[in-house]
C-alpha cells in the first residue's frame, strides 16, 4: 500500500518540479505569472489548494495530476528567453531522472523494497522529457514543450535571416534596427548555430 502511496507522490512532485522549471524560467525573464496549475476536471469533487500570492499569482493544486500548466502574460521576450522558458521544465524532469537514477544506483541494496519505485520513478522522468521534447500540438490542449521550443527556435531564424539578408542589402528597416545591434545580430547567428 505505501508502495503505491510512495509512487503517487513522486509522480505528483515530478510534474510540480517539471511546471516550477517554467515557473522560475518565467520569473527570471521578468514574465508576470497569473497561474500556476496542477489539477484536472475531476478536481471539484476533490480537495483542493487554491492560494494567491502578493504579486496576483494563482497557485491551484488538486490531488489529480492530469493537467499542469503555467500561465503567465510574456510580452517582449527575446527568442531565447522563450526558448528558456519552454525548454527549462525538461531539464528540471533531466535532473530528477539522475536523482532518481543516482539513489537507485547507490543504494541498490539498502533500499530494496522501494528500488523498483525509484527505477520507475527514474524512468517516468526520462519519459516526461521525451514526450515534452516532441513537438505536438492538439487543438483541446496547450502544445508540448517542444512545440514551443522549436517554434521560437524556427521564428528565431526567420527572424535572423530577414535581418541579415537586409543588412547584406544595406537596406536596414527600422524593425530590425530596432531589434539587433550589429553584435547582437552576431549573438544570435551563434545562437541559432548552436543549437
């Protein structure tokens, strides 16, 4: 019983992790957050936290992990701030699947009632990154975090190209004057490489 008790509870702090990446991504870029979200439909009929913060945020939690989101108003952000933004909650599922996976592997024989919890626990992180990483979008739901990754990857290339091929014309538009400096128009050549 505790077994599955003990699951549950990873499972839930695995998604929390994964939407507090986002969150503290949001934060560092200066995006006001309106809602930090961890429920689902059937979260009526259950318990839930519902508390506001001083800056106006939201926090929603209900004992159902179905859905999990961040919403928060980003206006002005650079490419690569949404890029971090989109990306930073993968990451976060990265760390968890080496924390788990570290525990497994270092006390394999002190923690053998709950080793295969923490093996699945490992595991279900990786598959959290994974399916994150896969750029889909459905129609009823927000769209995965590679989605978002590789949209502003693709708008940031967009946007490089349209300004380097007026700056090879010497007909610099005041959008993209507005937007790079010559270095910066740099910066985000090497950006786009390295990803």
């Amino acid at each position: 019983m505790y077994e599955s008790l003990l699951f549950f509870i990873i499972l839930y702090l695995s998604i929390a992790i994964h939407e507090y990446g986002h969150y503290k991504a949001m934060k560092d870029h200066g995006v006001p957050i309106k809602l930090f979200y961890i429920g689902s439909k059937l979260s009526k009929y259950f318990p839930r936290y519902k508390r506001i913060n001083s800056d106006g945020t939201i926090f929603y939690f209900s004992p159902l992990p179905i859905k999990a989101f961040v919403l928060g108003r980003a206006s002005n952000l650079t490419q690569k701030a949404y890029m971090d933004i989109a990306i930073r909650g993968i990451k976060h599922n990265l760390y968890l699947f080496l924390f788990f996976l570290f525990l497994v592997v270092t006390f394999y024989v002190t923690l053998n009632k709950i080793y295969d919890i923490l093996a699945i626990a490992s595991l279900m992180n990786l598959v959290f990154a994974i399916s994150n990483l896969l750029p889909l979008k459905n129609k009823n739901s927000f769209p995965t975090d590679g989605y978002e990754y590789f949209r502003a990857k693709k708008d940031a290339t967009k946007l490089y190209t349209q300004c380097d091929t007026m700056n090879k014309k010497h007909k610099i538009t005041e959008l993209c004057s507005k937007l790079f400096s010559g270095k910066e128009l740099e910066d985000l050549k090497i950006f786009i490489n390295s990803l």
